[in-house]
C-alpha cells in the first residue's frame, strides 16, 4: 500500500500535478508522515512556489536530512526563493560536499554566492542617526518599540498589504519608531499647518505593542479605517494636528512591492494631497528645524 502510494506520488510529480501530491500527502495524519512522504510533500510545495510552508516541512525532518543531499539541495532552494541567501549558500554547500559536482547544485550555490555579493549594505546604515532622536520619556513611552525581528516585518507587511522601504526598515531595527530632533519638512506650498512647511510628531515604529506603531490602536490601518485617509499606502508619521493630518507612503506610481514616494495628506480638506519627496530616504534627510 506505502510502495503504491510512494509510486503515485513520483508519477504525479513527472507529470506536474503537484497539488495531487500535496493533496494526498496532507490527507495522511502528521504522525504517519515518515520522511519520504515529509520529502515529497515539501518538494511539491517548492514547485508549487509555496516556499515558507515548504521550508517548514523541510525543517521538520532537519536530523534525518543531514546525510541527503537532496534535503540540503532542496531546504536550499527554498531558501534562495525566500531571499535567504546566507542560508542558501549553506544548504547546497552542504548538498555538493555529500554529492560533489551536482550541476543543478552548483549552479544554485554560484547563484546565491551572487545574491550575496550584489544585495547592498541598508543605506540607513550610513546615516548619522546618533542626533536623530529626541528620546524624552514621552518618546520612550508612547512610540518607541524593541527592534523588530523578521518574521514581526513580514507580518506587518503582510497586514498593510505594503512592501515597507528598506531605509525605514533598516532604521527601524536599530530605532523602532520615536521623535526626532527635527520635525519639519519644507513644502513649495501653503498647507493647513504652515505657509511653507509641515510638521510632523513621530515616526511609527513597525509593530503592534505601541499605539503608535503601524498596526497599533492609533495606527496605518485604524487612520485609514476610521478617518477615511486614503488607501493608497501607509500612514508613516503623525502629525502634531491629533489626526487631522498625516505623512503617507504612497504607492500608485511602484506598486505595492516597490520604492513608495512621501506625500501628506490634509483629512479635513477633502484628503488633499501634497508631493513631498521621492522616497522615505529622502523625506528622513530632509527634516529641519522650524519654529512653528
């Protein structure tokens, strides 16, 4: 009966049916899952381009794995889809010194080597933030989170709907949300606040602890919800207006996954919309300090 099944599921997978193979696979309780029926469900789910639950099947049966060079070939393929690239490079190092010469193994390990060497260092990383911040109590309290691992980025991303501008996110891991010294940003036009600038209170960390944080009590999604901000982007700061205005991340011109320009936006005239800078790297550098 296992050997009919195991047959099944080589056949379906020569022929790419590869939900039949998840399918049956899932079918049998997790208990009398062996590792073969382990290995066949997550190479189903990589060809399906279902990676994270393909990795977390592969994890599954890590011990059992370490001496194939298939589970390291294909853990490593799953990897080098989620843009784990490190753990990539490990994985089919792995995969080639237990089955050395492997082309497809090698052609994927000079390929995450590659994607090692081409992902740039975060630009936020080469900013001076150390007088950035103005972290009185209030701060502390009220915006600033711990840094945010991946798996909370992704679930935050994943809740916005927003792929999040690597500048911010490479800033928010070394200051997770908070005041800044500076809270004005020139305009070429009058807005509700100033004649020539607008001001901002905070920048909201990536979290959900902080009401002050992109999905808090007072966050991206409550401003758009509740107040009828507009549902092109992300509210990024508050605004010193308590609500009735905001600096968005906008995203018709790139799509959800691409380099989002700034923009701020007035609720109470109607949600008009002024054009602030390119991208967050360049609204972060281009605060001042204004006396309102």
């Amino acid at each position: 009966m296992r050997d009919d099944l195991l047959a099944q599921l080589d056949l379906w997978h020569e022929e790419d049916e590869f939900e039949e193979i998840v399918d049956a696979v899932i079918e049998i309780p997790e208990a009398d899952r062996d590792y073969e029926l382990i290995s066949h469900l997550g190479r189903a789910l990589n060809n399906l381009e279902r990676y994270e639950e393909a990795l977390e099947q592969f994890l599954l049966i890590a011990e059992e794995g370490k001496d194939d060079p298939l589970w390291h070939f294909r853990t490593g393929f799953s990897y080098y889809y989620l843009g784990q690239y490190k753990e990539a490079v490990r994985e089919f190092k792995a995969a080639d010194k237990l089955d050395p010469e492997d082309e497809d193994t090698l052609e994927f390990l000079e390929w995450s080597r590659s994607k090692i060497t081409t992902v740039k260092k975060p630009v936020a990383a080469e900013f001076d933030f150390s007088n950035f911040w103005d972290d009185s109590d209030y701060a502390l309290q009220e915006y600033v989170s711990e840094s945010p691992t991946d798996e909370l980025i992704s679930s935050v991303e994943e809740e916005l709907v927003f792929k999040l501008p690597a500048f911010y996110i490479s800033m928010m891991k070394v200051h997770n949300g908070g005041i800044p010294h500076n809270k004005s940003y020139p305009t070429g036009e009058a807005t509700s606040w100033a004649k020539d600038h607008i001001s901002i209170s905070g920048f909201l960390g990536i979290g959900r602890d902080k009401s002050n944080s992109l999905c808090g009590d007072a966050g991206s999604r409550f401003m758009i919800e509740e107040w009828g901000y507009p549902e092109f982007g992300v509210v990024i700061c508050d605004c010193p207006s308590a609500g009735h205005d905001v600096v968005m991340l906008d995203y018709r011109s790139c799509g959800n996954d691409g380099e989002p320009e700034v923009v701020y936006v007035e609720q109470e005239n109607n949600n008009k919309i002024t054009y602030l800078a390119k991208n967050f790297e360049t609204f972060v550098r281009g605060l001042v300090k204004i006396s309102d």
